[in-house]
C-alpha cells in the first residue's frame, strides 16, 4: 500500500511540472484580447476611468476600469427626463454622439456630460434657435434676410435702412421697439421678425417764385434794403396736417421736439389730424421749427440748412442747442429753411409792374406801402379792405382759419398777414427772432402792416405763432 501511495504522488508532481512548462510556451499575457483580437506578445494595462456630469446613465457606468493597451471601449449615454446629452469630453471618436468608442492607449479619464433642459433652450433642448428675417418693400436690413441660427437666449441687434423713396414702417414680431428701425429681440423661441418698407408718400408744398430786388422798409417807406438772390417762398403757412406727417416721420428717424405742434388754435395738441389740419400749426418755438425743418429736407433727400456752429452737424434735437444764436446756416445747403425779415417783407410787399393802390415805386418795381396788409388795396385800419386779404380780430372768430381762404397778394402768397405770426431767420441782435405779419387775435392795427417788424422769443411757443418756408433757387 505505501509503495502504490508514492506513485500516486509522483504522478501529482509529473503533472505540476507539465503545467508549468505549459505556461511558459507563450509568455506572460499570451491570449485573445477583450475585443476578439490576438494581443500577440506582451501588453502593458492602463486605466480607463468614466465620469458624468448632470443627470443621465453611462455604459459603462461611471468607474474606474483597468484595460489591455489597444482594447476598445464601446460606450454609451442616456439622459434623465428633463436632461439632454451635450457631449462627451475626453479622446473619444464621436464626442457629440451619444454612442461612440474609445481605443485604450493610455490611463485616461472620459466625462459623459448632461444638461439640463430648462437651462439649455428654455426646456426644449435646444441650444439654439432659428431667427428668420423678412422684409416688405424696398430696403436692407441687418441681420440679412434669411435665417439665422442664434445661440438661445441671445440679444440680437435689428437694423432697418429704407433705400431711396422708401420709408420704414415697422418691424413686425415680438421685438422690443417696433416702429424703431433700430431695436433688438431676445431668441429664446424659433421666431419670425419682418422690416416693413413702405413707398415714401409725397409732400406737395406749393411755392412761388421772389426775385431779387431793392424795396422799401419801415411803416413810412423812408429806407431801401435788397435781397441778392431770387428764393422760393411757401404759398402758405405750414398747415397742422403737413407738421404732423412730417414731425411723426421724424420721431421715427431719430429727430427730438420739445413741442409737438398744434392743431392752429385748437386744442388739439399733437394728436392726429382733425378736419381742422389745413389750418396753420401753432404753439411750436422757433427751435422746433428749424429742427422741423431739417427733418423735412432730409424726408425730400435735400441737404439740411440748420447745423449746430460748435459741431457743424444737422440739428436733430430741438433741446440740444443752446440758444438761436448757436444755430448756423449752411448757405450752400438746397434744403428748406425759414425766410429772413427782408425776404418776407419783400415777398409780402411785391406788386411787381402793379402801380395800384399808392404802391412805392423802387428801381422799376413797385411794392405794397408799408401800413397796408400784404395784398390790401387800403390802409390796415381799413377793416373792409384788410379782411379781403386777413384773419384778424374782427372776423376771426377768435380763432385760427385754414390757409389760404383769403384773397392772395401779387405775388400769389396768402396769409402773408393775420391768421399767425410766422417765424423768421433772424433777429434784431437781442437773441430773439423776427415774427412777421400778425394773428386772429389782433385788432385792425399796424401790427397787420407789412412794413412792421415784429419778434419772438425762440424758446416760447404761442397759439397765434406758425413759420412759413423758403427754399432756395439756384
């Protein structure tokens, strides 16, 4: 029995020996990789470790693995409800896909990241949205036409600019200031905004021809002054329905009034226009009607006349300017501008080769005598022959009238005197500004007469106080 023993255990010990000379046929690692590929010789390991960040499941979950050199990893990503996957950080093949794959070559660390959806995309997952632009009519805008993938929750700058004869109307679409061709919206949503351009509306402002010419001056006649250059003068007084379409385009474009005009001696102040908006616009200081007046050169594409003497540039802004005296004149602009005294008085007084009605004669031409209302055929306190030609105290009614339903003067101007006093260029050197021609509210008096200066402060308005306008000729 013990010697059957110890062949058993030499049996055991022969089998050992096998085993060991086995192992060693093929080195340390010898074998078939994880991935089904042959490792071939020896293989260093290396530490694979998965991580996440936010809310969602990995496979592998997150861990730390220790893997072959050259064993590929598949891996993939599912978010939480109300969580999306953005990416995954780390050397990966696809990092925006939710399933992709990693070759293990070195220790390495792999980050599945989640979002959450409320604050990626306002709860839709989405980190961006579409901003789509249109436009109606003729213009160009900023972004262009098109659209545009925006980042969600991003401002964006709109920009309207109307071409040549084009207005803009208005931004149609959720953006914080429609009427402004320059305004914003917030891109939290797919959205549509639309520039509307509109065909620019056609101002008609009827207006005769002044020569150039010497004339009489003053209540007796007794001095000469001249106008150098022939000038267009407007037929009438800028009537309220004129003022508000041009002032409402203005607004829009960036220009500033500190009065918004009146409806004549209504009490309709700014509001649109009743069946009273041919009667003159009052209430308006002289700074407002020059910075009128630019915004309605720049609306007839005409260069403006009023400039600020420190910077030069168009005055915009009628509370920008610190006094009448600080406004310039660019004489070679062909924009529209107020007229001066003399050319009001010589406007008001031409009768041209009409000797009638005691007219002064000047240097061949003959002129309306100072104490008459322009176009009267008697003195102003000649309440007959001045209503044929004015709107004054006596037949009034104590109020404005519409322009132009009184008889005109020679030179085809009406209103030249009553209805409102009109706001001239220039002053007497004492800072205010002359306010020619007289109002509704005054008697038969010589303020009606042509030949009597009368003047204003720049910065009051009155209800009996419009302007007229003049353009230049050449």
């Amino acid at each position: 029995m013990i010697k059957h023993q110890r062949n058993a255990m030499l049996f055991l010990i022969l089998l050992l020996t096998a085993a060991v000379s086995l192992s060693g046929c093929g080195g340390v690692g010898s074998g078939i990789g994880g991935d089904g590929s042959s490792t071939g010789s020896t293989s260093a390991t290396y530490t694979l470790q998965i991580q996440k960040s936010g809310e969602g499941e990995t496979s592998p979950e997150p861990n730390h693995y220790e893997h072959n050199q050259g064993y590929v990893v598949e891996l993939s990503a599912v978010p939480y409800e109300g969580w999306t996957f953005v990416e995954w950080e780390g050397d990966v093949a696809e990092p925006q896909s939710s399933e992709t794959t990693v070759p293990v070559d070195r220790d390495m660390t792999i980050t599945a990241v989640f979002e959450n959806e409320d604050e990626h995309g306002g709860g839709t997952g989405a980190s961006t949205y579409t901003l789509s632009v249109e436009k109606s009519g003729e213009g160009q805008t900023q972004p262009l036409p098109g659209v545009h993938e925006i980042e969600a929750g991003t401002t964006v700058d709109l920009v309207a600019d109307p071409d040549e004869h084009w207005d803009f109307q208005e931004w149609s679409g959720p953006v914080q200031e429609p009427k402004n061709r320059e305004t914003t919206i917030v891109v939290d949503e797919d959205v549509t905004v639309r520039a509307v351009f509109v065909p620019r509306e056609i101002v008609e402002i009827p207006m005769q021809l002044a020569p150039a010419a010497a004339f009489p001056i003053g209540m007796e006649d007794e001095e000469t002054s001249s106008v150098e250059h022939d000038f267009y003068i407007g037929e009438t007084p800028v009537t309220y329905g004129l003022w508000y379409q041009i002032r409402v385009w203005a607004e829009a474009n960036g220009y500033h009034f500190e009065n918004p005009g009146r409806e004549g001696s209504s009490n309709n102040e700014g509001g649109e226009p009743t069946n009273r908006l041919l009667e003159p616009v009052t209430d308006v200081t002289w700074m407002d009607v020059i910075t009128w007046i630019n915004a309605l050169s720049e609306y007839t594409e005409s260069e403006p006349v009023y400039v600020d003497g420190s910077s030069g540039t168009p005055i915009a802004d009628a509370a920008a300017v610190g006094s009448a005296d600080d406004v310039k004149s660019q004489s070679s602009a062909n924009g529209f501008r107020l007229p001066t005294s003399d050319e009001w008085e010589l406007a008001a007084r031409y009768q041209g080769a009409d000797s009638s009605h005691g007219a002064v004669e000047v240097e061949g031409k003959y002129w309306t005598k100072g104490t008459f209302a322009s176009g009267a055929s008697d003195e102003h306190d000649n309440e007959e022959a001045t209503a044929e030609v004015a709107w004054f105290a006596a037949n009034s009614g104590n109020r404005t009238r519409p322009v132009g339903s009184k008889a005109p003067n020679a030179l085809g101007l009406y209103d030249m005197s009553g209805n409102v006093y009109e706001w001239c260029h220039d002053g007497d050197g004492s800072g205010w500004r002359f306010a020619r021609g007289g109002s509704y509210r005054v008697d038969a008096t010589d303020l009606l007469a042509v030949g009597n200066p009368n003047d204003g402060n720049p910065v009051q308005s009155e209800s009996h106080l419009g302007f007229r306008l003049v353009r230049p000729a050449f």
